[in-house]
C-alpha cells in the first residue's frame, strides 16, 4: 500500500480513492468486447482512464460488491456521428494496402498520432471510412466486481 492511502472494507468508490476491480464489457447481445480477463484493472477516481458514466456509476460500491451496470450509448461512446465517416480516394492508400470492409487502418495524423479508422464500403476508387469509436451508438453492459477501495487523497471532485 502507498503511503498516505487508507485501505477499509467501508471505503466507498469517489473522489480521492483509487480502486482495484475486474470487469467485463458486453454489448446488450451478451457479445464480450472486453475484459480484465481475471487481471484486476487499477484506477484512480477522476484520472479519465475510464467513461465518465462507468466511472460515475461505481459510486458508492465498496470492496467486494459486483453489480451489472448498463449505459446508454449517449452515456458510453456516444452516437454514430455521420460526419466522422469520410469518402477518401484509393490513390490515398498506399499501391500494395489490401482494403477489405472492416479493416482498422491507421491513418498518422499532424503530429505524429495514429488515428484508426474502419473501412466500411469500397466503391470503385472511393474508399468509406467510419473514424466513430467502433463501440458508439451500442448501448453497453459492465459486469464488474470491486476487488479494493483505497483512499489516497482527501481530494472532492
């Protein structure tokens, strides 16, 4: 334990404490897209590791609680937004690139980030690209287990 946190089997999930839990991620299908896996996942409240509304929703849960939490795509990834899929031309693949629909390619942005994007249609030399999170506009499902609440801060959001 660091120094400065307090761990209590009391201690609920908020402002100022840093929490050990394992989740997984479904769309309402029952379909898993992620998991801890069984490694346990840290994070601190307010660091934006995770979607404000999961973050939101652990409030108040304390060490060993399990709960099934349900957001709306608005309150997830958001929804499908028709201006982030763009119709680019083939010659701005490269010659050798094989396009395919559901392909991830990453596109290096000013700056030197990668930005991924999902083909979807490929129409003669146009090539549709979904650059949406690929989870927006999916209503999700967490099923998480809290494993540990540390208080490490007297920090109020």
């Amino acid at each position: 334990m660091s120094e400065g946190a307090s761990v209590s089997e009391a201690t609920p999930v908020g402002p100022g404490t840093r929490v050990t839990l394992e989740f997984s991620l479904k769309l309402d299908s029952g379909e898993v897209v992620d998991s801890t896996q069984g490694k346990p996942a840290v994070f601190q409240v307010g660091d934006g590791s995770l979607l404000p509304g999961f973050e939101y929703a652990l409030y108040g849960m304390k060490a060993g609680e399990n709960q099934a939490i349900s957001l709306c795509a608005d309150r997830a990834f958001g929804p499908v937004e028709k201006d982030n899929i763009r119709i680019m031309n083939r010659h701005d693949f490269p010659a050798e690139a094989v396009l395919t629909e559901g392909l991830v390619y990453s596109f290096a942005e000013p700056g030197g980030t990668e930005l991924p994007g999902v083909i979807i249609g490929l129409e003669h030399d146009n090539v549709r690209v979904d650059f949406n999170h690929p989870l927006a506009g999916h209503d999700l499902v967490f099923e998480v287990k809290i494993l540990k609440v540390e208080q490490v801060s007297n920090r109020i959001a």
